[in-house]
C-alpha cells in the first residue's frame, strides 16, 4: 500500500491532501521544506511535489536520494530535464512527471497528436496554441502548452506559436488550432478547478508501486492501448 508525502502546501497541496483522504491513502504528512522533513519516514513514502520552478531545481537531488518514489507535478524545469532524469536513475529511484496530471489534457495531448499527423498530411496548415491561466502562475509558457508544442511538432514539423495570458482565477485553459485557407480545427481542455490535476497526481503515486524508471505519466496512462 502506497504512503504519500506532499512537498508544497499551498493550493494545489491542499487538494492532493483532499485527494488522498477521499480514497483512504495513507498520509504521512507534507512539508514547505522537503530537505528537512524525516528521512527514516520518507523511504518509505512517495512524494508528491507541487511547488515552484526554483523549488524544485533545489530539491530534486533531495528528493531523489531519500524518497522511494517521486511524482513531479511542478513545471518550469525542463531545460535541466536530462539532468533530473540522470540524477534518479543514478539514485535508482522512481519519477512519474507530467507537465499536467489532468486526465483530460493527457486526453487532448493524444488528439492534437492524431490531428497534427491527419493535418499534416493534408498540408496547408498553420498550428498555434493559447493557455490562459491565473494570475499567480510564474512560469510562462505552461509546461503544458510547451508539452502540446511538443505533440504538434512531432507530427508537423515547423514552429510552433505559443500565447499566455495571466489573468483572474482561471485554472487553467489550453486550446490548439490548426489555421489554414479553408478552415480552422481546434482542441480545447478547460480545468473548471484543480481536482483533475490532483486526482491524476494520486493516482501516478499508486502507479509507482512496483515500478521502476522515469516516466511521463501519459505513458503509463495510456500503456496497453
């Protein structure tokens, strides 16, 4: 039975706590402060990270080297992705990330990925991607409409236009269009709250047991289709 931890208490901590009551997962607690929180206890625990960019550039060695298993919800860390991921597989420990947990947008990465392709083959299409989220969040682009990006130029290759807006409480909006002469195709995933992110969040750290390795959580999510 998994034992979870979450790095970060701030809204996004509360809800994976909330997450973590509702489905009779045992807590052992969170900390703003992961490199001091008990190290006897967090071997046996998966932690849950939530926090921000320089949080976790700070923390991942941390992490890597006293949990059992991490589930890295933060984003604004990729460009020193490969040295995370050499990092844990040096400390044999697992790692489960995603630039967003929802179900629904791991949903909507595999269907921009088929419409890019279909697109693509078509010809004459322009791609470009709009998130909106609140005020609060730092990293611009989301990691998520970088990961959409991604999606996108593996099937058609080219830039692709990435806008952010910052404004209000909106938790999250990403919308992926394909312009072209004729007609405009257009994916769109709207988070009404936080609970998806949280809900895919727990239930990466049940994955973790008895795995080994560093995934995308949209690898094990859709493994076996």
């Amino acid at each position: 039975m998994v034992k979870v931890v979450i790095s970060g208490y701030g809204k996004m901590g509360h809800m994976v706590e909330k997450t973590l009551i509702e489905r009779g997962i045992e807590y052992a607690g969170w900390s703003e402060d992961i490199a001091s929180f008990d190290k006897e206890v967090a071997k046996d625990c998966v932690c849950i990270d939530f926090t921000f960019p320089d949080s976790f550039r700070a923390n991942y060695r941390t992490l890597a080297e006293n949990f059992k298993a991490v589930v890295v919800g933060t984003t604004g860390w990729y460009d020193i992705k490969e040295e995370v991921f050499d990092y844990f597989r040096k400390c044999g420990t697992t790692l489960i990330w995603a630039s967003n947990f929802s179900v629904g947008i791991n949903v909507l990465s595999a269907a921009v990925e088929l419409v890019a392709k279909q697109l693509n083959k078509a010809g004459g299409y322009t791609p470009y991607i709009i998130e909106k989220h609140h005020c609060h969040k730092l990293d611009a682009p989301s990691g998520t409409a970088i990961t959409l990006g991604e999606d996108v130029r593996r099937n058609m290759p080219g830039e692709v236009q990435i806008t952010s807006v910052r404004a209000g409480e909106i938790p999250g909006i990403h919308t992926v269009s394909f312009e072209g002469i004729n007609d405009r195709f257009t994916l769109e995933h709207e988070a009404f709250s936080r609970g998806g992110l949280a809900a895919g969040a727990v239930t990466a750290a049940q994955m973790t047991e008895g795995l080994e390795g560093i995934y995308e959580f949209k690898e094990l999510f859709f493994r076996g289709e």
